[in-house]
C-alpha cells in the first residue's frame, strides 16, 4: 500500500492541483492527504470533482471552515472504514485489496497553537491500539530544537508535550 501527504499551504492554485494529481500518478498511491489546502468549503467540490473525480474522497470541513485535511483514496486499490474527522485529524482503517492487509492510518495538521494540539495529544492516544497504525502528517511541532528551520527555538514544553505522546502511542 502506498500512502504519502503533502502539506501544501494553499491548494486553490490549478498549478498546484496539477502537480498533486501528478504525484498521485506517479506514484501510484492508493492514499493521499493533501494538508493545509486552505480552500473554502464552495469551492472544494468543484476541485474534488474535476481534478480527482476518479478518487474518493474525505475531508474535515464539518470540523474546520478551510477544510486543513483531504484524504483522496484510491477506492480500485483500497476500501475506507471506521472514520474520524475531526479539526486536526483524519483517520481510518484501509483495507488493502491486493494483499488483503487492514491498517489504521491517521493523517495530521496540527494547530499552530499548542493549547488545541494537546486535544490532538489526547485525540491520538484515544486511537493508538496494538493494531498496525500509520501516523503521518505536519504536527506543526518538532521533537528536538535541531528540526527547527526557523531563528525562533520551540517551546520546552511544546516539545515534551509532543514526545510523550510519540512515545506513548508507540508502545
């Protein structure tokens, strides 16, 4: 099974949706989540449909106005069940035709502000099991200060907050 997500800051571009669909292409996904698309939730369907009309689809829009997470699914290769949408989280349980594997996948963009990511700390831990588990995306959190790109060094807290529940969910 083959999963990837792109954290994409702004989706309302064509170039931008070209380039996604051609990714999806190349690749040969069965899953794809298209992170940060701030696109408003009128025009999202219009984009769902012509640029990946082929391909299932979830998004958060009832759990957040910009629609922060679209899961595309490739509904030939893989089957979706078990949904939760919520602001900073899509996730489900897939079952991969070809080998006959189920997988729980949780895809992640976690809020900017660590207040509303300790629902999300909590949102994970309610899902972590002893089944397969995929988690992937943009917590918007580095785990040591040398992941940081920018001058501004993370909050301590921020971090230790992030790597208890890393390692609470890895078991």
């Amino acid at each position: 099974m083959k999963v990837a997500a792109w954290n994409v800051r702004g989706f309302n571009t064509p170039l931008k949706q070209n380039e996604a669909k051609e990714y999806m292409r190349n690749n040969k996904l069965d899953l794809f989540a298209i992170l940060e698309t701030r696109v408003k939730h009128a025009k999202a369907s219009k984009i769902l449909n012509t640029k990946f009309g082929s391909w299932g689809s979830l998004t958060n829009y009832g759990s957040h106005y910009n629609g922060r997470i679209w899961l595309l699914y490739n509904s030939q290769t893989v089957a979706l069940s078990h949904h939760l949408l919520e602001a900073q989280v899509i996730s489900c349980r897939v079952h991969h035709f070809e080998t006959g594997k189920d997988l729980n996948v949780s895809f992640v963009y976690g809020s900017n502000d660590a207040v509303q990511r300790k629902d999300l700390w909590g949102t994970l831990r309610g899902l972590a099991s002893s089944d397969p588990w995929l988690v992937l995306g943009d917590f918007n959190i580095v785990r040591c200060p040398e992941e940081k790109l920018s001058p501004n060094p993370p909050l301590l807290q921020d971090m230790l907050d992030f790597n208890s529940v890393c390692l609470t969910v890895a078991g």
